[in-house]
C-alpha cells in the first residue's frame, strides 16, 4: 500500500509498505479522510523518530474483521482513536484518562497518511465509533479535534455569560470560538498573526478580531465594559501568546493552555501582578477522553458544531507535503484533509 513519510516538515516522501496484517480483535480501515493536525508540524518533538506515517484524525471503511472484534462488519463507516486509556488507573479514575499512561503507548499501525491502518484491539474496544451514513468522512475527521476542544472547555468550566479571549486563530483556536459561541458566552475576541484567519475568526463566531501585532490588553478592557476576559485560551505557540494570555485574564479568571510552546520554552509568570489577591487559575488540556469523542461525534452528526465549512484544502496522499507546508506555514489555510484512496 501506499504511505506517506515523514522526514521533517518539508520532506514528505511517498512511499509503499506492506498492507497491516490483523490479528484477534482488531480491525482494518481503509482511511478515506485523515486531517492534518497542527501538533504533526511540531517538527521539534518528532525529527528525532523519523522517519514516522502520522495521521491520527481519521475516518474510513472496515475493510477486514479479525476474530472476536464482534459488531463489525466489512463496509462499516468508522473513526477512530490513535490513543486510548485504560479506564482502570488512578489517573483515569480521577478522570484524568489523557495523562494515563496506556493512552501514551497506543496507536494506529502506522499513521492515517496511509492507504490501510490496522486499529489494535484495545483502540477498537475502548476507542472506534461508528459514523453516521449523513457525517462524511471529512466531518468525520474532525471528531478528535473537536475533542480535545470539548475537553479544555470542560475542564476550564467556560460558561453562558461570560467573556473568552483565544489566542492564535488556527483550527484549534477556530473550533473553541464555535463551541463557545454554541455555549452562550457573553463576548469572544480572537487574536492571530494571519489576517485571513482573523476574517474566520469573525465568520466562525468570534464578536472581535485583533491582529496579534497590535494586541495589548488594556485594547481588551475598552471593548470588554472595562474589564480583561474572564477566560483566556492559548492555541498559539510564540512566547508572546502566552505572555500576552497571562496579562489578559481578568481577576477570578482561567488561562488555558492548549498549545505547545518551543523546545525547552520557559515562561516567566509575573506572580505578584497575576496571582498574588487576584485568585487566577492557569491550567492544561491535553487529547480527549473517549467520551469527549463521542460527544463530539453527537455535536457534528446532530449539526450543532458545523465543520464542513473549515476545510480549506483537500489533497490526494502523493500531495501529503503541500498539505504539511500549508499547515506549517500557519497562513491562509484552515484545515487541510488528505484523501489517502486519490
């Protein structure tokens, strides 16, 4: 079967390897549609694992059923969760499952950026969702995503009434502007680099778009009755997102850090301007649990989260490296899907 390889993020070589044989309990997919995911341009924390297949946003056909994967069938219209937890241990029972450390060591074999992907049976079991016929496969690779999405929301509390600022208007930043208009927030502003990405920003949902270049916080306060925002969500990796991310949070607020800064990046946080009398929760999301996937899946099949309109660029998988520059070059594109089977 055909693969796609990643080197580094400019050298993404088509290659063959041999279709996944399956064993008990698992499944092979023939993946129609897999997005490209910001975190698969984080060059840093893969170019020394290369060469590697990424891909974890996918969505397919079974093709084969291995012995004991019962309530599948050859034609069934899947997606997927590269990684999974176990539900049994003391972060999973304390609700953490995306810190567990079985959901660290699972995934597809190989990537999405392939033609066939075998899901071992422990992702089949605790991690494969039926779509239905009316989700499209492209829709459909938006429910990881929109997963991790729904579970920083989650976590962070975000909530009717109030104000949210997100910094970096990429896919990430794109789908927490929809799920908090969907929520009922008060007031939403957006920050990006790109100025098309500001225009979606405000076609998405968000009341105030603000390029980062001229972005400080008392701008905030003038079209906020006076105030910074009460939650702040980080989807951009420069120093200054999260500078500007702590210095924008309102007394009793939540900065939420979604993005991944720089290789070795520390953060100088003003302790006594931020912290000290003013009650301020900074906090991490990372992944989704399978339950945040599946009410993802319910939010795109039921048409209350519409991601069919992010989708910028579609790409056959010998063009796998456009769809990578684009994606790494954070500029006009939005979400960018790779049709594995063109």
């Amino acid at each position: 079967m055909r693969v796609a390889v990643y080197y580094s993020n400019s050298d993404i070589r088509l290659e063959e390897k041999p279709k996944p044989e399956i064993g008990e309990g698992e499944l092979l997919v023939k993946v129609e549609a897999s997005g490209i995911c910001g975190t698969d341009c984080l060059e840093w924390y893969r170019i020394h694992r290369v060469p590697l297949v990424l891909g974890h946003e996918i969505a397919g056909t079974v093709a084969e059923v291995g012995k004991g994967a019962r309530g599948y069938r050859v034609g069934d219209r899947v997606s997927a969760s590269h990684h999974v937890p176990c539900g049994q241990c003391r972060f999973c029972r304390d609700g953490h499952e995306t810190v567990c450390d079985t959901l660290r060591k699972t995934n597809f074999d190989p990537g999405g950026f392939s033609e066939f992907v075998r899901i071992p049976k422990i992702n089949v079991d605790k991690g494969t969702y039926r779509i239905p016929m009316d989700v499209s496969f492209e829709d459909a690779t938006f429910i990881e995503p929109l997963a991790c999405v729904l579970r920083g929301q989650r976590l962070a509390n975000l909530r009717k009434g109030k104000s949210v600022l997100v910094i970096g208007s990429g896919i990430s930043g794109l789908l927490h502007i929809k799920l908090a208009r969907a929520g009922g927030v008060k007031r939403i502003f957006a920050t990006d680099i790109s100025d098309p990405r500001l225009t979606a920003a405000k076609k998405f949902g968000a009341d105030h778009a603000i390029s980062a270049k001229d972005y400080t916080p008392e701008m905030l306060r003038g079209l906020n009755d006076g105030y910074l925002a009460d939650f702040v969500i980080i989807c951009a990796g420069a120093k200054s997102a999260f500078e500007n991310g702590l210095r924008s949070v309102e007394r009793g607020g939540t900065v939420l850090i979604f993005a991944a800064a720089g290789k070795d990046e520390l953060l100088p946080v003003p302790t006594n301007d931020i912290f000290w009398r003013n009650e301020v929760t900074i906090m991490s999301s990372y992944a989704g649990s399978p339950e945040d996937h599946r009410e993802a899946l319910a939010k795109i099949a039921s048409h209350k989260i519409n991601v069919y309109d992010m989708i910028t660029h579609r790409f056959g998988l010998g063009e796998t490296g456009k769809g990578f520059k684009l994606v790494s070059e954070a500029r006009d594109s939005i979400k960018v899907i790779i049709e594995p089977q063109k």
